[in-house]
C-alpha cells in the first residue's frame, strides 16, 4: 500500500519536506549556538523571586516538623542550609544576567533582587558579609531608603535611629518572604510587639500552608506508586493477555508511508503553531483561545492525514486501529493496567530526578518556572492546563506512540524502535540531562504499553497524570 501519489514525486516531497523539517528544527536545537537557560524567561527577576521565596518560605517554623518529615524533606530537597544557600547563588545569578540597567522597568527589576538577596544575607550569613552585600546598592534614592531598612534590621545597635525612612524602604520591596522578614526585624527592633506578632503569624501559616501542600503530594504520588506496586506484584496484571486483540499493530504500514505522513504533518504544524503565536493583539499572559489550545490546532493536519491516507485506505477505523475502544476483558482490567504502568513511570522519574541531583545534573531552576501559569490570569491557567494536561497527551500519544512508532514496527523490532521512538520523544522536548533523561523513560514506557496492550488508552492515561503532576508545583505552590 502506497500514497494515492506518483512514486518520484512523493519521494522528492519526502526530500523536500524533511529538510524543510530539519532546517527548522536546526534553528530551534542549534548545538552550536550556546543559550542561556534564563533568556527563556519573559519576566526574569520576578520569576526568580517567586521562586526563591516561596522556598523560604517553606521553612518558616521548621522547628516545629516532626524529625521523620524534615528527613524527608531533606531526602527530597537537600538538606535546608542547602535550600537556602541556593536561593542567594539565584539571585547572584540573576543579578549577573541582568547586568546594568537601561530603563525604569529593568531597574525595578534588579532592585526587588538585590533588595531579596540582601534580606537572605542578613538572615542567613554573617553581619560582614551583609555589609559587603550592602555595597551592590548605588546612590538611587530608593535604594538608600531600602538600605538604610535593611541596615538599621540587621545591624544598628542602636533602635532609637528609628525613623520614617525605615519603613519607607521596607515597603518598598515586593511583597513576599523577604519583605514580611524585613518588616518583622524592623517591628521588633522598634518595639512594635503586635506588628512583629502579626508578621510572625503570617510568615508561619504561610510555611505550613506550603508543607501542607508538599505533604499531600507526597501522600498522594505515593499512594499511587503502592497501588500500582501491588497490582504489578499480586494479580501480576503486565503478564495477563492483552485486552486489546487486535490493532495496526497486527499489520502495520510501511516506514515509507508513515515516514511521508509524518514529516507532512510536523512541518503543517509547526506553520500552525507559529501563525498562532505570531496573532496581533496576542499579549503574553493573555493569549488567544487559538494560541492557549495550539497543540490541538496544530494536531489537525496529523489526524486528517493519518485518517485519509492511512486509515481509510486499509478499512479502519481510529477505535480498531489504535485500540481506542472498550477492552475486550472490560474497564475494570484497563485501569489497573494503566495504574500499574504508572508506578512503574513514576518510580522511574522519581529515581533519575533523585539520581540526577545527587551527581549534580539536575535541571536549572528556570526550567520548572512556566510565567504564565504562576502570574497569568485564570482563563490563562484554565486553558494551559487544558492544553498541556489534555491535548499534549492526547496528541502526542498519536504522532509519537500510533503514527512513528508503528512505522518503526514495520522493520525493526519492538525493543529496536521502542528504543528510537523514546529518543526521538527525548529529544524534542528540549530539555536538560535530567529532564532528556525522564521524558526517555516516560517514552519507553508509554511505547511499551502501546505494543503490549494494542492501545493508546493506557498511555494517553498516564500521559496525561504525568503531565498533571509536573503542573502540580506550578499551580499550587508558585502561583
């Protein structure tokens, strides 16, 4: 079976589409051109401060954890002195990238970082080094009022240089750990004994609220992982027969077809997705309903081209071809198939994210920081989250898992292309080593459970879950 097209001319628009292809992704994945990871970044200095302290923020009446909770946060995390440590080395990193400013906005910028980085120093360094640090601020007025803050905070003897100026400069600084820090060390260095209670209640509640959420991720993942466990280990559900009995799968097209359809379909989505993002009055925290969804409209040529060149020419459908259907053993057999896959994902990214870390290649912080979910207006959030949870697994999954990797299966066999279609996966994500490394293994498994099972259901399912906890951190703990 071939395309309804002359032979010399599909093969010389398979020519001209994959080098169309490759100059585009040339210029996306150049190796040799270094970047860096903070240009990706629209809003530098207030990503970076968010981050760092809501971090801080964390360990507001660390005293009071339970030991067992704090190891394991230690576990996670590294241990606090670490968290801490890298919270100023952020700021230092920022404040090297950022350079001199140039207009009003970028000095605000730099100011509400140098002002996080100072309030760090003086809680968590020595009082010289706080000195030294206090130097970084120039002669701008602002920047008087906040040292002349910070200085009187952190190192006059002498409370009675009270004045107004002091909490002129405290308020300056943007809202946060390091503000409610700063004017908590004023308040008791004036006296002001209800203030520095009140400051003091909410740096706490806001500490626990953040444990809280980390403690119920972690009950939640876990609880998880020991469901899938059991059901890997008791009723042994990766070695019963597959559900699904027949697909694609059974005959598979050939690697030249899929190949044709599959550079079409990537180069008419990448048009998509750039038209979309290039839409006038396209702002960046409020993009268009066409933009926010750009993953399913970019989608659409995929499924047209699968459909009409690939499905309809050999009688099937998209339910037979790719087992998008009810399994033959019931849904009962499909979810504890999917949920024992799903342990076996996320042990996996447990293991590489902890391992990565411990060897020092652990991802850039930058990476984790996506701006329009964490400062973004709710319909923003709704319509990513949609995209990103929804789409992108759905997507995905059909490109990667029903399209690739079944033209893979027409020559080689299964380990051979379950390997490739999981690095091809790898490494279009454009990640670091440790985020290369987890979307691999992710691919390995999600290709596995689509050659063992004749279904994309299962991976579509725990495409989706892991695409949903990545967001977890975003939405609930940085936003």
């Amino acid at each position: 079976m071939t395309l309804p097209l002359r032979v010399n001319f599909k093969f010389a628009w398979m020519l001209l589409a994959s080098l169309l292809l490759l100059s585009a992704l040339y210029t996306l994945i150049n190796p040799f051109v270094t970047t860096n990871q903070l240009d990706k970044l629209h809003y530098l200095g207030a990503s970076a401060g968010r981050m760092m302290d809501r971090h801080m923020q964390f360990y507001e009446a660390y005293d009071t954890v339970p030991m067992f909770e704090q190891a394991l946060h230690s576990f996670l995390f590294g241990p606090k002195a670490t968290v801490e440590e890298q919270a100023i080395q952020v700021y230092r990193e920022v404040l090297q990238h950022q350079g001199i400013a140039h207009d009003d906005s970028e000095h605000a910028a730099q100011l509400n970082i140098r002002s996080r980085l100072l309030v760090t120093i003086a809680e968590k360094r020595s009082h010289a080094e706080l000195t030294a640090a206090l130097k970084l601020l120039t002669n701008d007025p602002e920047e008087d009022v906040i040292a002349s803050a910070i200085r009187y905070a952190y190192l006059d003897k002498d409370n009675r240089n009270f004045s107004a100026e002091i909490y002129t400069g405290a308020n300056l600084l943007p809202l946060g750990w390091a503000a409610d820090r700063l004017r908590y060390r004023i308040a008791i260095k004036s006296g002001n004994d209800l203030r520095a209670y009140t400051l003091l209640q909410r740096l706490e509640k806001h500490g626990e609220e953040h444990r809280r959420f980390v403690r119920w991720m972690i009950i939640t993942v876990g609880a998880l992982i020991l469901l899938g466990v059991c059901l890997i280990v008791f009723p042994r559900i990766l070695h019963t027969i597959s559900p699904w009995r027949r697909g694609i799968l059974d005959r598979p097209w050939s690697f030249v077809d899929g190949y044709a359809i599959g550079v079409t379909a990537a180069l008419a989505g990448m048009i998509i997705s750039l038209l979309l993002h290039i839409l006038p009055h396209n702002p960046y925290f409020t993009p268009s309903f066409l933009t926010s969804w750009s993953t399913l409209f970019a989608s659409l040529p995929m499924l047209l081209l699968i459909h009409h060149y690939l499905l309809k020419p050999r009688g099937l459908t998209w339910r037979g071809a790719f087992g998008l259907r009810r399994p033959e053993d019931g849904w009962q057999h499909f979810f504890t198939t999917t949920f024992a896959l799903l342990a076996l994902d996320w042990i996996g990214l447990l293991l590489i994210g902890w391992g990565t870390w411990q060897f020092g290649l652990g991802s850039h912080w930058s990476e984790g920081m996506q701006e329009r979910l964490v400062f973004g207006p709710q319909q923003t959030v709704w319509l990513s989250t949609i995209n990103i949870v929804l789409w992108a697994a759905i997507f995905e999954e059909i490109g990667f898992r029903g399209l690739f990797y079944t033209s893979l299966r027409h020559r080689l066999p299964p380990t051979t292309a379950i390997t490739i279609c999981a690095l091809l996966f790898a490494a279009l994500h454009l990640y670091s080593i440790a985020g290369f490394l987890s979307v691999f293994w992710s691919g390995l498994i999600l290709a596995y459970a689509y050659e063992r099972y004749h279904s994309l259901l299962p991976g579509m399912m725990i495409h989706a879950a892991g695409n949903l906890l990545s967001l977890g951190p975003v939405l609930l703990f940085y936003r």
